[in-house]
C-alpha cells in the first residue's frame, strides 16, 4: 500500500485505512504502527527530514 495516497487512519476498534479513492482496508497494525510506518517510508523518500520519531510526539 502506497502511503501517499493514505487520507485516514482510524481505530473502530479495529485499524481502518481510507486511501484518498474511498477504498478502505482494515489491518492487524495498530494507528499507532501504521503511523510509524508512513513516517518511516516519507523519511525514505526524503519527503520528511530526519526528525527523531520518539521525540515528535512532545511536540504534538
């Protein structure tokens, strides 16, 4: 799954993924992994800049 084209990620409890044509996908992976995972592959791709992951959620 291509995380560009991720609109939302949501917990009903279970994981659902809409991507930006409607579709929808619900995953084993918790919001919180799926997160992890789109930050980690817009790092590879250089989208993002290098932050530390553990050290974004105090800016949040």
């Amino acid at each position: 799954m291509n995380a560009l084209y991720i609109e939302t990620v949501e917990a009903f409890p279970d994981t659902t993924i809409t991507l930006t044509n409607g579709k929808k996908y619900v995953v084993t992976e918790s919001v919180e992994q799926v997160r992890m995972f789109i930050l980690q592959f817009y790092q590879s791709i250089n989208l993002l800049g290098k932050y530390d992951l553990e050290g974004m959620n105090d800016e949040e």
